[in-house]
C-alpha cells in the first residue's frame, strides 16, 4: 500500500514538472586567462591586427585609428560592445526570470561586471526589433537551448571595436554565442558576423569558472570631462599611410607586417607554410556588397512610439516625426506623395487633435510632398492651413522649381535659429547649410528627441545637395551642434533619441560615428586636393574605402565627387 | 598557503586589469619608454573614472603657461590606494614623473610618481601605486 502511494506521488511529481528541464548557468562566473592571456588582460600595444578576419575596409579603418578619438566628450564613457566585452577580464552574473505560472523561462538577465552592462536573452519566441529600432552597446538577444548548448542571436548592436587597437565592429554585426557548462566551468563561445569589416565570421572562446563569492564589479561611474584641453569638432585621425605607430606590434614580436595585417587567411594553420617560405603576403578581401538600400516607402506607415510626446512614422520616404499633446499635433516632414493619404491617416490615428504646426527640415521632395494633404487637414488658431515652418531657405528652393503654393512653407526664418513652445514643451529649431543651404535641425527640449532632417543619416553617406547649396562643413557643423545637445543616460545608450533624414532611431553614440565618418573622409580628400589630385585619382585611392560597406558604394561615389568638388573650389 | 596567496595576488592583479583596461590602451597613447618631469600649479583635479586627470599650469621656456594634463588611474583603482578626491588640491605646487604623450602639442604625461612641495606627500614611491 505505501509502495504504491509513493509511485502515486512520483508520478504527479512527474506530473507537474515541466517537461523542460536545461542545464543550470545561473550563477556568478569569473573569466579564465590562460588563453589568449596577452590580448585579454594587459591589453594589446599598437597595431596588434593578428588573429581577426578583417576585410580592407577594416584595415583602413584601424590604420586610420588615433587613440586620442577616445578623448573626445562622446568617446570617453563609452562602453565596449558585446562583440568585444567578453574578450577583456570580467565576472557576470546569470539570473532567470520565470513565468509565474507556468515556471518556463521567459528570459536570463546577465549582469556584466565590467562596464556595468546588462543584458536579457529573451527565451519566449519574440522576434528581434525591426531595422528601425534604437542600437544599443549589448544588442538584443534571444536564446534556445540546443540539447544542453544555450544559443544565443543578438542584433542591433552599436558599432566599437574588436580590438582597442582600432578594429572596428560595425552596428551590422551579428553575435551568435553558445554557452557550454561543465560542471563548475563555463564555455563561451561567440561567432560574430560582420559584413562590413569582416571577410569571414570572427570565432573566439572563453572560459568561465563558477565564483564561489561574486559580486567582484567594477562600478562604473563614468563621468566624461574635458580630460585633454583640445578642440572637441576636430576629430583625431591618421591619413591613409600616415600612421607612425601601425608596425609596433610586429616589430615587437619580429612578425611580417603582411601577416598581422593578414586577415582570414593569415588565421588558418596553412598560413605558416607561406611564413616559412618567407612570402607571407596576403589579399585581404573585399566585404560583400551591401544589400540595396531597403525601399523606405512600404505599402503601410507605421508609428513608432520614439520618447514623450514625439513618435516616428516609418514607410513614407523619409523618417516623419510627430508630437502631439493637449495643444494639437505638430508634424515635421510629410514624406513622399504617394503616401500622402496614409501618412494623414498615421497622424490621425496618434491624435484626433487639430494639426497645428509643420515643419520642414528641407525642401526635398521625400521630405514635403506630403505638405499639402496634411497641412490643409490641419488648421491654425486663426482657422488657416496648418503652418510650415522651415528656413527661408526651402522657400526660395520650393519657389525655384515651380512647387504648388500649398505646398510651400509661409512661416520662415532666415536667423540662425528660432524657438517656440507647444504641447508644454520649448521646440528649437537650428538652420545649418549642411545637406542644402535650407535645412534644419528640430529639438524638443522637454521629450529630449531632436529630428536631423538629412544631415544626419543612417542608410548612406552624407547627400551634399550642390544646386540647393549644399557645403560638407556646414553638415559638420549642424553635426556638431547636434554632439552639443544630445546627452546620453548613463552607460552610454539612449538619453536623447534622434530620427535621422533616413534611417534608424539614433542616439550620440550613432551621431558621433557619422560625423568622424564625415571628418575623416573630408580630411582625406582635402589632403588629396592639397596634393593636386584629380578627381579621378581621389575616387582611385578610396578615401570612403572603411565606409563604403556601411553606406554603400554608389551613394560614396557622389559623396566624394561633391566633397571634392567643393573643396576643389576652396582651393 | 602560499598558493592561496599566490590566487588572492592574481584575482587582484585581474580585477585591477579588468579597470585598467577600459577606456584606451596606454601604449597607444604614451611613450612608456621615455619619462620627462613638470613642476607646476594643480588648478584641476578629475578624480573619477575612466582615468583621473590632474591639469597643472605650467611655465615653458619662454615663461609662458601651458596647461597640462596628468592621466592617473581610475577612482577605483586610485582609491583602493588610499587616494581620494581630497588628496590633492586646487594650488598644490606638484612635481610629475611620467611618460609624455607621443603627440607633444597636447601637453599630457601619463604619471608614474607625484610629489607635493608643501608638505612632501608623494604617490608612485610605494609598492602598488602605479597606474596599470
């Protein structure tokens, strides 16, 4: 009779426990740096390229590397990327979050001691975030257990470095990571796919012990100052050639330049062959071509929720943004005119308040054609049209080429700026001639969300609009003021969130990126104009070459024609 | 034993590393094979992460003020040392030992020992004070 109860009790414990059952990580785990000690611990000296499968964009861009960028404002707090952060020392801790009924597990939280990361691996079958979603320094991940193998996906990850010798990882990086427990350690495992500045997928591994006392973090409490007195607009950079310090490393160790510059092929063991028959040269490749630019006129216009009162409508052509509140509704950009219709009803849909302010960052047609469907649904407090607003500038462009009346702003501003208040917050608008001599900049001071119009992209390299009065420095200028008023949360993600002209939701982490992309690049095109070269000479010598994967080839081509032909002018 | 010592030595030494290394590589910035030494005026001191920063005002050859910038360690890594943001204070005359940056326009040296006139306080003469 006892034995029978009891098989009775075991089996409605059988019963009620789930049916899953994986392999416990929780804990607090410690690195182990036996492998790869030297790159791990101290660190690396200049010009350490061995061991990762760069592609000659990646080349470029790590020649190109002044460490002095790091002490640049932006720079100095930010974290290192997921991609990177497990190469360095470090403890974690793994804990679950379980759902309360049904006990599966929703998700691990990891808690990165250096840096003060913190990730969610999310286990419940969510998708990843759109394209359009923010980046952050850890990415989003999403696991499944594999037998007693944790697999772990992460995207959207920002772009930092694989190494701080100045290997770039992009923000189009793909991490796949396993987690392998045996007994008390951990192995980590991480394939990480970079389709700008790799050739083919980086794999490395850690090892982790299990801490008997964790909690050992560091707590960063970083705090950016002006720690070099040096002009914060002018970014530190090596011209192509020109980096004095890029052979330390193999000088140091007696390696061939071409092998630590080697790339893929230099990681594979057939490699010595080629070093012990004293013809170490390798061709680093190409990274592929970067897909086409995605259609950005979709057949719907999605709104997506950026922060306060201020959303994102995505699908139009260029990135629409909207505030509402108590006061009415303000639209900044209207799209394409195929998508007039649905932009109005995207509008509709977040607020049934009257449309009472526009405005229009330029006067290009991706941007207004959508002006005059929403600006005659709206109506001022006088009973008129909604109001555009934009720099007197888009005016006389819309005047030049014969754009309908309605569709034209009437409420300009030639001055460097103007300010005004709606929906119980102070609204800037900054006037930069950066994309065209027309554009602006708009912040909303209290949702703390600024709206770049073009001079700030995510999708390509800068678009200088020569006929429409265009100028580089008047884009890094307009960069800059936006590196002036974007603040980030501690730890470097979020805080302020910009909408590019086309592209992702930003924060200065992004900003910064572009406009040293956009530095650089002029930097290196003004020294070959200095040099007397030509045109065709300057696009020979590639000087968008650790961008191009990023923005794209062809939009480089008329980047660098513009540039040159501006700075030609200078001259 | 003198394995438990030898493990708490390295748990030390790594999680010094792990502060030591965020932020930048020192190599990259300094010349570590070269020293040089100021004396001047402390008029800020930034003790925080990633690294604390000293500025001095410096007289050149030419009698002129040059301000310069002292990278010491993190507050962390400083204050497990005994150092806090008292230590050190607005007009301090200090004397700096360190590594000079390798662009020599930007006015910097990475310290590896200090010594204050007023009252002889130093820091880098004692074992563990050094910035890693």
């Amino acid at each position: 009779m006892l034995r029978v109860g009891l098989r009775a009790l075991f089996l409605v414990l059988v019963i009620s426990t789930p049916a899953f059952s994986q392999l416990n990580i929780v804990g607090e785990w410690a690195g182990r740096y036996h492998e790869d000690q030297g790159d791990r611990v101290p660190g690396d000296v200049n010009g350490d390229f061995t061991g990762v499968p760069i592609n000659e964009a990646g080349r470029r861009y790590a020649e190109s590397w002044d460490v002095r960028r790091v002490n640049l404002l932006e720079h100095q707090c930010q974290p290192y990327n997921l991609a990177h952060i497990y190469r360095g020392p470090l403890q974690f801790r793994i804990w679950e979050e379980k759902h309360p009924a049904t006990q599966e597990i929703i998700a691990y939280k990891i808690f990165i001691g250096t840096y003060m990361q913190s990730r969610t691996i999310w286990m419940d079958g969510r998708p990843h975030p759109p394209a359009h979603a923010p980046h952050t320094f850890m990415g989003f991940s999403t696991g499944k257990w594999n037998g007693d193998i944790l697999t772990v996906r992460t995207t959207h990850i920002k772009k930092e470095f694989y190494r701080r010798s100045g290997i770039p990882s992009s923000d189009l990086t793909t991490v796949v990571e396993h987690y392998i427990r045996h007994g008390n350690l951990l192995s980590h495992v991480m394939i990480i796919t970079d389709p700008v500045y790799l050739s083919e997928p980086y794999v490395n591994s850690q090892e982790f012990g299990l801490m008997d006392r964790g909690n050992q973090n560091w707590l960063y409490n970083c705090e950016y100052k002006m720690e070099v007195p040096m002009d914060q607009t002018k970014v530190p950079h090596f011209l192509p050639g020109a980096n004095p310090v890029q052979d330390e490393w193999a000088k140091k160790f007696g390696l061939p330049l071409a092998g630590v510059w080697g790339g893929a092929e230099s990681t594979y063991p057939e490699y010595m062959t080629k070093l012990a028959a004293n013809t170490p040269a390798t061709t680093l490749r190409s990274g592929p071509a970067l897909p086409p630019r995605p259609n950005e006129v979709h057949t719907e216009v999605e709104a997506v929720h950026v922060q306060g009162n201020v959303y994102m409508l995505v699908g139009a052509g260029a990135n629409i943004a909207v505030q509402i509140g108590d006061e009415g509704v303000l639209v900044v950009d209207t799209g394409v005119a195929t998508m007039r219709e649905k932009v109005l009803a995207a509008i509709r849909k977040l607020s049934t308040k009257p449309i009472r302010w526009m405005i229009n960052t330029s006067a290009d047609a991706d941007h207004t054609s959508g002006n005059e469907t929403v600006s005659q649904a709206g109506q001022t407090l006088n009973g008129n049209p909604a109001d555009i607003i934009a720099h007197e500038g888009v005016l006389a462009r819309m005047t030049e080429l014969n754009r309908p009346i309605t569709e034209r702003p009437l409420n300009t501003y030639f001055e460097d700026g103007r300010d005004f208040s709606f929906n119980g917050e102070a609204i800037f608008l900054y006037h930069f001639d950066g994309h065209t001599n027309g554009d602006s900049i708009v912040y909303f001071r209290g949702s703390d969300v600024l709206v770049a119009g073009d001079i700030f992209l995510t999708t390509t390299f800068p678009v200088l609009d020569l006929p429409a009065g265009g100028s580089v420095d008047g884009l890094l200028a307009g960069l800059n003021k936006m590196l002036q008023i974007t603040v980030p949360k501690w730890l470097q993600d979020g805080g302020t969130y910009v909408i590019p002209g086309h592209g992702r939701i930003s924060d200065e982490a992004d900003v910064v990126e572009f406009r040293d992309m956009v530095y650089i690049v002029r930097d290196r095109i003004q020294d070959m104009v200095k040099r007397g070269m030509t045109l065709e000479q300057v696009k020979a010598a590639r000087p968008t070459l650790d961008y191009d994967g990023r923005y794209g080839v062809e939009s480089a081509t008329k980047f660098v024609e513009t540039v040159y032909k501006l700075l030609s002018e200078k001259k | 034993m003198k394995l438990k010592l030898f493990v708490s030595v390295l748990a030390v030494a790594l999680l010094a590393a792990s502060q030591a290394r965020a932020h930048h590589s020192f190599a990259a910035t300094y010349l570590e094979d070269r020293t040089m030494q100021i004396e001047g005026k402390l008029v800020q001191f930034q003790f925080r992460n990633p690294h604390s920063f000293i500025h001095l005002e410096v007289k050149d050859e030419k009698g002129q003020v040059v301000r310069w910038s002292v990278e010491w360690g993190g507050a962390g890594q400083l204050g497990s040392q005994g150092v806090t943001n008292e230590t050190l204070k607005y007009g301090d005359i200090v004397t700096i030992i360190g590594n000079p940056g390798r662009v020599a326009e930007d006015h910097r040296i990475r310290m590896t020992s200090l010594r204050r006139k007023s009252d002889n306080f130093g820091w880098g003469q004692r074992p563990g004070e050094v910035v890693n």
